[in-house]
C-alpha cells in the first residue's frame, strides 16, 4: 500500500501551494509494480521532499527504481502490530490525512487502519510511546483512497491508474507480430494479464479484431475446440494471413477449469497444423512510459483525492475517487469494494451472464460488440441500400478502425458500400469505389486516412455531388472528419430543400487531432495525438539531459482549440499552457517567465511552456521564445520546438481503435434503422433533421445530435463549440505547475452512489 498524504495544517482552500502538501510513503501493504504514473511527473516528484521519501526506503529496505513513492508487498501492515507501527509514524509526522492508492485488497487494509485508528493511539499512548495530548491532536485519520490497478477490475470507476499505459504495451506487441507475420502464415496465441478480469484481453481483442478470445468472465461454451478451430479455418480460408487468439491469464471453461495457452496452442496445432506462436505478455505489461490518458486521469483524480481529504471530516465515510466519463467523482469506499467482490462470487458460483453484467455498462458493450464483430458474416441477402463511406479534413488515428468496422457491419447488414476517395471533393468527381469484407482487413492499427481525405466543404460542388449520389444509387452518407465534416454535413442538410437526393440518412463521425467538433467530447485521433505531442515532449525534455537549466517553448497544432496543449501541457507536467480560449496578456507572461525563474533557481532543471498555434497572433512562439530568452538570463536558456505533424501520431492509440470500431458499430446500426424507416414507394426519403446527425460522447453517454441543433452551440469563426468541456482541466495545470491557485475555480467531484441498478444503466461505452 502506498500512502500519499499531507500534515495536518490549517486548511487554506484557496490554495493547494500555501496548504503545504508532502507525500508519505508510509508502508507497503502489496506488491502493486506499476509506477505512480502521472503523480511521478506532475505530483509527486514536484511536492517530496528527501526526508519523508527515505521513510519509503527504510520500510522496503531497497532501491526503488521505478516507483517514486514505492509498493511492495510489506505483511507487516496486515497485522496489528504493524498498524501500530504506521499509526506511530504518522502521528510523529503529524499526519491524519491519506490517500491510498492500491487495489481492493491495499483499500480495504486502509479502511480498517481508519477504523481501528482510535484504538491504535489508545494503545501508543499506553505503551507510554506518544503522549495523551498528540493522540488528542490526531484523533481522527481521514482516508481516500485512489485505485491503482492495471486490470481495470474496480466497480465504480470507468477506468483504474494503470490500465491504459498496459493497453499501450499489448498493442505495441501485437502490432509488431503484425508486422512480422505478414511474410508467414502463422497463428499467434497471446497471453494477457488479468487473473480474475478480462478487461485488457477484450480490449486488446476488439483493438486488434482478434479472431478468439478467452476471459474468465465469460467461459466458451462445451464444444468450443471445434468453433475455435473452424473459425480459424474460414478466416484463412477468406484470405487471413495471421490469426490471433487472446487469452485473458484467468481463463476458465464452463466448469472452472483453467484454459492455458499451452493447451490452445497444441489444439490448433493437432488439430489444424497450423505453424503457431505462444506469446505471454508478462511483466512488460506494468512496465514503460505510462500513458497520456493516465497521467491526465491520474492527476485529475490526485487532484481530486486532496480536495477530498480537505473537505473531510470525522463523519464523512471513506471514499475512493473514481472516473464517471470525463469527471472525477466520490464513492463510498467499502461499498465499491464489495461490489468488486460481488464480480469474483459470481463467477465462483457460475453465475457468468452476472459477472459481465457488474462489471459495468462498459465492459458489457465491449463484450457484445466484439461478439458482435467476431461473428458477423456478408448476408446472404440484399437490402437494396448502399452506404457511401468518405473521411473529409486532415488524417486522424481512428478513421480506418471506424471505417472497418462500418463497412463490415454495413455488408452483414446487406448493404453494398462505396469508399469515396478524397472528401466531398471526390465526391462531387465521383472517385467511388465499392468496398469487400477484405477491403478493409487490417485497417484497424493503420494510422492516416486510407480511404484519402481533403478539407474542401462541399458547398460550391453541390450540383456535381448531387448527380454522384444520384448515378450510385446512395441512400445514406457517413461522413468521418473533423471540423469540415460536421460543417459539410450542415451544408448538405440546409440544400435539403432543393435536392431530393440529399434526403437521406447522414452522419458524421467527429476525426481530428483537434478534438473541436461540437457534439462530442472527443474525437477521433485525439488520444492518439497527445500521446504523440507528450512523447515529442518528453524527448525533447531528454535531450537537454546534462545540460545546463533549460526552459523548452513548445508549439502545439490544434487551430484555435487549446484542447491539445492543455491535456499536453497536464501530461508532461507542463509550467503553462498558452491557448486561445484563455487569453493571455503582458501581465500573465510576465508571472509566467518569474514564476519560472524562481522555480529554476531552487531545484528545478527544465521548464516546459506550450503554446498553441493560434493562441494570439502577436505573442508568436518566436516572441514567446525571446521573451522568455531575455528574461532568464543568467538563469536559464531557452529552446523552441514546434511538434509539427507528428501531432498526427503513427499507430492509432488503443483508444482510438477502439472508440473506433465502436462508433462504426454504433453509426451503421443507426443508419439501417433509419433506412428502414425512411423507405417508401421505393427510396429512401427524409428531411428531418434528425437524420443528419453529429455521433459522439457526452460523458458517459454516446448520442446522435442534429447539425441543425448543433449549430446555435458552434463558434464558426473559430472552429470549435462555443463551451469547452475540457476547461476546467486548466486550473489543475496550474495548480499541477505550483502556482498560487484558488480553489474558486476547481470544480470538485460529485459524490456518487454505487449501486447494481447505477452500474447497470450507464450507457456503457
Ligand atoms: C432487393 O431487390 C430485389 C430485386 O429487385 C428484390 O427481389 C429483393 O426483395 C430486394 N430486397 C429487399 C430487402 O427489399
Ligand atoms: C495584434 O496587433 C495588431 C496591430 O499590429 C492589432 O490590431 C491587433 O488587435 C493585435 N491583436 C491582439 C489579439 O491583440
Ligand atoms: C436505389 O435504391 C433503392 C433503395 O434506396 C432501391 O429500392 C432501388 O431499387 C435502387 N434503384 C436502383 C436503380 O438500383
């Protein structure tokens, strides 16, 4: 268990530098490996000091490596003598204030440290060890607790500290297997992590379209061998060079028994012959640079455990803190806790449909969309619709896993579908192809845009579109992009009333690194994006090593939407972010370069401004740069970078494949239902406006939104929704960068209730 916690001060909320914060490890309860991901950059190291931080070392009695405040497995704090032990080191310190981070067990350790906690100091006063006044001074500890798991197994929270960055690494070897078995036929058996939760094996499943996949949630059913094995089979017999088959390390069949994969690679050795691979992913999982989503998450949730804790008092319960969608919010602590254990009961009892369904809303939508996926087939019969296909604005990570999945599931539903190359431009010109099952093999870890994508609005080409959509015969668009997208798609709704043929079904998948189309909290390729922009930070931080005091100036893309830098900027524990959503002025620069010539002058080696490419157009990068060059002088130089299309980023991060691929699940349902519905003296006719439709996330929810309902919400001159959810991100940055920050401005957790019933409504996504 690691403890991070801050002595008890007076609690000056208007300020989280004033109120002296310090992280404690204390003791370690459990061998979690993982490092403290975003606390490491933006948290911890920023806020130890020395001393406190050689408490950790005493009590493992070793090196740490890679874990800043340390966690190994310590029995001591499992008995009561240990407890004691702790409870005396925290009252010498001062401290009645912790945040735990662990997994259920390390949780539920700190509960009872809480409730025994009167009792401990009874007992150290007793043995004469603190007097009667310090245990008055401490009579009550306050506990919150985060959860650090790479399983992604706690109920109450969307996602747990770890499991993203072990997403990463899966996909990071599935790709390279990719790669190598195109020149050979081979079958690879992968073995993930997850004892009692399957979670990164069906992501990784869905993520890389594998053709099997096994999880302990969940166990084949009798007979199993012979599907597996003639799913196999078909799949090579359509043209599949490689098979993947994942396997969760908990697997069971139907009667509990362990399925190894040993045993599933000497099946479809025996049985198929097939030249086949075992690959099991050990520790690389819990290692490497943790990723952008969480560091942000674990910051925000960091941020959010101390907030907490100050608000805490003797009789508010222990909570955990927990992602609902895009917020940090509060739970009961013990409740969570006995939920997650109510997952493990029902698999013991057998009760399978049960376990998936308490894992949450999320984790049964993945299951059902890769079963989906998994077993869908061409139809046999024509539904008579075609579905046209195009990316409109610049290459985003995630257009082809959603273009894959759509055209899939669009030939299962009997539609033919047309791939328009290059936008509405291709569109108007008529570059349209019809797409295969195997067209699209593959697409789902392809970074860019394979179907081609160009930024031109179809307005003035709307005659040459009509007629293409007129000689194909289409009876529904979708349109996946960026900004362009979603404006082209408002154009093609308002010419409704002079062509009949734009009477049809449309929709628009939100795609760009920008994150700037109203209708969604994210899009497409931004994940992907600031994975990228952080690693080209990082480097660049790197290369200074051994230099003297340097402060980097960043350039970031994003147009006029700060989204980017600012997530950036919280990832890469940034000093500022400067965007055009929150305008800066001489005065702001001015604390800004003083604020870090303070900084470097005591123990910090590197500063680290972003800015976006449009945050002000007379305070450039290149004015930035001199400013801060001028100003440090004799204390630090000043380096500028612009990132430039990197930002675009390679591989599509995992999350992005799989947003994806669900959004072309999701989408290709809503638009054979519309067909459908819309389809009279034969053809499609519709011109309501619910029928041209922005598809995207509102926390926890995946909604269609009208263009026409959208567009009183748009700041067109600036390209981007009039209200930025991802704004009040931005008082944590500089809290994060040690300014002196009010408290007015943050916005704290909700506090929610667990319960099956909220567990099983959320929309899962
Ligand atoms: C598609 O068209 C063919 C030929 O006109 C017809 O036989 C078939 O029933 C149609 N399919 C549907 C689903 O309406
Ligand atoms: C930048 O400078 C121009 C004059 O060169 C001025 O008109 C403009 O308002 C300035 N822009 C901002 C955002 O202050
Ligand atoms: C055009 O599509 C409609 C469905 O929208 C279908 O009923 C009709 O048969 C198609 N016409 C031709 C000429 O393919």
């Amino acid at each position: 268990m690691c403890i991070l916690s801050f002595p008890t001060v007076p609690c000056q909320l208007s300020s989280i530098s004033n109120s002296y914060i310090e992280f404690v490890c204390l003791f370690c309860l459990k061998f979690i490996s993982f490092s403290f991901y975003g606390f490491q950059r933006n948290f911890i190291i920023s806020s130890i000091s020395s001393d406190l931080f050689s408490l950790c070392l005493s009590c493992t009695g070793k090196s740490l490596g890679g874990t800043v405040i340390g966690s190994a497995r310590c029995k001591v704090f499992t008995t009561r003598e240990g407890r004691v032990a702790a409870a005396y080191n925290l009252v010498k310190k001062g401290i009645t204030n912790l945040c735990v981070c662990g997994g259920d067990g390390s949780l539920t350790g700190a509960n009872i440290f809480r409730s025994e906690w009167s009792s401990l100091l009874e007992e150290l006063v007793q043995k004469g060890r603190i007097t009667d006044t310090l245990a008055q001074q401490h009579d009550h500890l306050n506990i919150v607790g985060l959860v650090g798991s790479i399983d992604n197994d706690f109920c109450g929270t969307d996602m747990t500290i770890g499991a993203d960055s072990a997403l990463h690494r899966i996909m990071e070897i599935i790709d390279a297997i990719m790669t190598t078995a195109q020149s050979h036929q081979r079958t690879f058996v992968l073995e993930v992590m997850g004892r009692h939760c399957g979670y990164l094996a069906l992501v990784s499943a869905l993520a890389s379209g594998a053709d099997w996949l096994f999880i302990p949630e969940s166990p084949p059913k009798e007979g199993w061998e012979d599907r597996m094995c003639s799913r196999l089979e078909s799949s090579r017999i359509k043209g599949s060079r490689l098979n993947i088959i994942i396997i969760a390390e908990g697997a069971i069949d139907i009667n509990g028994k362990p399925i190894s994969s040993t045993y599933v690679k000497d099946l479809v050795v025996d049985r198929l012959g097939y030249d086949t691979r075992v690959t099991v992913l050990g520790h690389v999982q819990r290692g490497g640079t943790p990723s952008a989503f969480d560091r942000i998450l674990s910051s925000k949730l960091g941020v959010e455990a101390v907030v907490a804790l100050m608000e805490g008092s003797p009789d508010t319960p222990a909570c955990v803190i927990g992602l609902s969608g895009n917020q940090a919010v509060r739970l009961p602590l013990m409740e969570c806790v006995e939920m997650t254990k109510l997952v493990q009961n029902a698999m013991n009892e057998k009760k399978f449909d049960e376990a998936v369904k308490l894992r949450g809303g999320s984790f049964e939508n993945n299951w059902n969309i890769y079963k989906l996926l998994a077993f869908q087939k061409p139809a046999q019969v024509q539904s008579n619709f075609s579905v046209a296909i195009l990316n409109v604005g610049a290459p985003a990570a995630g257009m082809n896993s959603a273009a894959r999945s759509a055209v899939r599931l669009a030939l299962a539903h009997g539609h033919k579908v047309f791939a328009v190359n290059d936008g509405y431009q291709g569109l108007a010109n008529g570059a349209v192809s019809e797409m295969e099952w195997h067209s699209v093999a593959g697409w789902t870890g392809q970074g860019g845009s394979l179907l081609g994508t160009k930024r031109t609005l179809p307005k003035k080409d709307m005659e040459k579109i009509v007629e293409t959509i007129a000689k194909f015969n289409i009876s529904a668009l979708l349109v996946i992009g960026g900004f362009e997208a979603y404006e082209g798609v408002l154009q093609l709704f308002e010419a409704r009333s002079h062509y009949n043929e734009l009477c049809i079904p449309m929709c628009v998948i939100p795609a760009t690194i920008s994150n700037n189309v109203p209708g969604t909290d994210f899009s497409l390729g931004a994940d992907t994006a600031v994975n990228a922009a952080m690693e080209g930070c990082d480097k660049i931080k790197q290369s200074a090593s051994g230099t003297k005091r340097r402060v980097f100036v960043v350039e970031t893309m994003g147009g006029f939407c700060g989204y980017l830098a600012t997530s950036t900027g919280i990832a890469v524990g940034a000093d500022a972010a400067y965007i055009f959503e929150d305008p800066i002025n001489i005065n702001d620069l001015k604390t800004n370069v003083e604020h870090l010539a303070e900084k470097m002058k005591k123990d910090v080696q590197r500063g680290l401004v972003l800015r976006n490419e449009k945050c002000h157009e007379n305070y450039t990068t290149d004015f930035i740069h001199k400013l801060y060059s001028s100003e440090g002088k004799g204390i630090f130089d000043c380096r500028v970078n612009v990132l430039g299309h990197l930002q675009q980023g390679g591989e599509p991060s995992p999350f992005d494949r799989n947003f994806g691929t669900k959004l072309g699940v999701r989408v290709i349902q809503w638009i054979s239902e519309r067909l459908t519905e819309n389809f009279r003296q034969g053809r499609v006719f519709t011109n309501s406006p619910d029928t041209a439709c922005v598809l995207g996330l509102h926390r926890k929810v995946i909604k269609f939104t009208p263009v026409a309902e959208l567009k009183a919400v748009t700041d067109f001159e600036h390209r981007m929704p009039k209200v930025q959810w991802w704004y009040n991100l931005r008082p944590m940055l500089k809290m994060l960068a040690k300014y002196q920050t009010s408290f007015c401005e943050y916005v704290p957790g909700e506090i929610e209730h667990v319960t099956r019933r909220s567990l099983s409504i959320d929309s899962g996504f």
